[in-house]
C-alpha cells in the first residue's frame, strides 16, 4: 500500500509539473497545444489526490496503520 500512495504522489507531482511546463513553454509547444496540456494537468492532479484521500481514508478506518 506504501509503495502505492508513493506512486500516486509521484503522478501529483508530475502533473504540477506539466502545468508548469505549459505555463513557461509556450514557444515551445505551440497555443493549441498548451490548453490541451493544462487540461491534462489539472485533470491528473485531480484525480491523483482523490486516490491519495481514497488510500488514506481506507488505512484510516480499517486500522491497518497502527
């Protein structure tokens, strides 16, 4: 389970990562493209961290943790 929550906190990271891409990179990637990129970013932030409160909520009321 540690090694999953690890990987979901590595994927939340990644997207602020590519949201922070898109906001430095126009020239790089083009107008279209960088919309796109946000949406992707935010839409995997989001559903990471929901994963990430899934996991702990799970731990949390099954009292594995302790």
């Amino acid at each position: 389970m540690f090694n999953t929550a690890l990987l979901f906190f590595a994927c939340i990271l990644a997207g602020f990562a590519l949201l922070k891409l898109t906001a430095s990179g126009v020239a790089l990637l083009g107008a279209g493209l960088v919309s796109f990129f946000e949406v992707v970013a935010v839409l995997v932030i989001i559903i990471f961290v929901f994963a990430l409160l899934y996991l702990g909520f799970k731990t949390l009321f099954s009292k594995s943790w302790r």
